[in-house]
C-alpha cells in the first residue's frame, strides 16, 4: 500500500506541468536606497499637493520618481523595468505617468506603478515611504 501511494505522490508531482514563462522583472538591482525628503525645502514642496510629482536622482537603479497620490506620496524608480538598463530606460514624468524614452515607449501609472494602454509583464518597482517627523518622509527598501 506505501509502494501505491508513494507511485501516485511521485506521478502528481513530475505531471503538474511548471510555468514555462519566463519572467523578466530582474532588470532591476536590487540597490539600497534610502533618501529623506522634506516637503518645507522647495525642490519638494510640490509635494504637498495631490498629482504632484518630483524626480530625485541618485537613488536606486535610475533615481526616483516621488508623487503625491493624495492620500500619502508613493515613491518609485524611475527605470523601466521592462528594459535592461540603458540611458533610454530612465523614465521621465508625463503629468501623472511616467515614460521612458526606448522605441517602445513604454508608459506607467505613477499613481498604482501599472503601465498604460498595453499589457506588461514588470510593473514599477516601489519604495517604502515612511512619515519622519513635521513634513519629512523617509524614501526606502
């Protein structure tokens, strides 16, 4: 009886097929990253309003971009991560999007870190953002 029930447990497992696809979300290092930013300085008090958004260079794999979602700032790296890095993969702000500059132009929602108008297997890689005191958030992984 062990035999028949070791035979099934070993036939379940080699015939349940993997995931073949591969995907490639490791375009992106895995880099420390840890920046503080107070919205009382004026290359960030654009911050204080909701859509609003400021890049800082620098920082993970292509600097960061940081937006104002209304509820809290969100923070995310500003390279694509549907590309291997190149200068064309460093996303630029488009109002409340963000989109790098390849033939392919690939677009994302700064907002949810989604991409725009087209299916794509890597979303924005995210930040942890923390509230530090009077107005200062702390950018981290």
């Amino acid at each position: 009886m062990n035999k028949i029930i070791l035979f099934l447990s070993l036939l379940l497992l080699t015939a349940c097929s993997k995931n073949d696809n591969i995907n490639n979300c490791n375009y992106l290092l895995d880099l420390g990253v840890n920046v503080s930013v107070n919205l009382n300085l004026p290359q960030y008090s654009q911050l204080q309003f909701t859509s609003n958004s400021v890049y800082i260079a620098n920082q993970g794999n292509g600097g960061i971009i940081v937006i104002n979602v209304g509820t809290g700032l969100r923070a995310w790296d500003a390279a694509d991560p549907n590309h291997t890095p190149s200068i064309c993969s460093i996303m630029e702000i488009n109002g409340v999007n963000a989109k790098c500059g390849c033939t392919d132009a690939n677009e994302y929602s700064l907002f949810t870190g989604g991409s725009i108008n087209v299916q794509l297997a890597c979303g924005l890689k995210e930040y942890r953002v923390s509230a530090s005191g009077n107005n200062t958030y702390i950018i981290s992984n």
